[in-house]
C-alpha cells in the first residue's frame, strides 16, 4: 500500500521537476538576453520583437530630448515644447508597456508550483 503511494507521488514529482528545470532555462535565456537600455529583460522568445520596440522608442526618447535642447537654445520655442510633449507621451507609453510585461511575467510565475 505504501509503495504504490510512493510511485504516484513519483509520478506528480516528474512533472514538477521538468516544470522547474524548464522555468531555469527560460529564466538563463531572459538573463542573456536582456536589453543594454533599460533593466527589462525577455521571459520567451516570441516577445523579442517588443524588445527591439522599446528599444528604438528609447532611441527616439532620447533623441527627442536632444532635439528639444537644441530647439530652446536657438529660441525655438514652440517646436522644443512640441519636442517635449511628444518625448513625454512617449515615455508614459514606453513605461505602461514595460509596466504591463512586468506584471505579466510576475502572473506566469505564480502559476509555477513553489513546493515539490
């Protein structure tokens, strides 16, 4: 009576083990491939395509931020206010977003059994 409980509780440990050791391989390869501009790194690969978004609208963020110093240092003042409202729309969107797949990656690890 006893063995046969021993092997069932085998049989749930198994795919318990290969959750975890599939949860590690994917934690090593967000670790590798994280972003070099912001601290966000991938959880999957089919994501990869929002890294390179928020990795271009940080570009532009910050090539907006320059544009606006340029334009208020020669007294554009109207096209640097211009500059700052876009730059500033488009932080708020580029953290939302950042924001959003934290929150999603924090939920999918819940769903990840911590006892075995």
């Amino acid at each position: 009576m006893a063995r046969g409980t021993e092997v069932d509780q085998g049989l749930q440990r198994q795919p318990l083990v290969e959750q975890v050791k599939e949860y590690q391989a994917r934690y090593r390869h967000a670790w590798a491939t994280s972003s070099f501009l912001s601290s966000t790194s991938t959880s999957s690969s089919s994501s990869s395509w929002i890294d390179v978004l928020l990795v271009i609208w940080e570009l532009l963020f910050f090539a907006l931020l320059v544009f606006t110093c340029v334009a208020f240092y020669f007294k554009f003042i109207g096209l640097a206010f211009s500059f700052l409202c876009v730059a500033a729309l488009l932080y708020m969107c580029m953290r939302l977003t950042k924001e959003e797949r934290k929150h999603k990656r924090s939920k999918q690890r819940m769903l990840l059994p911590l006892s075995m």
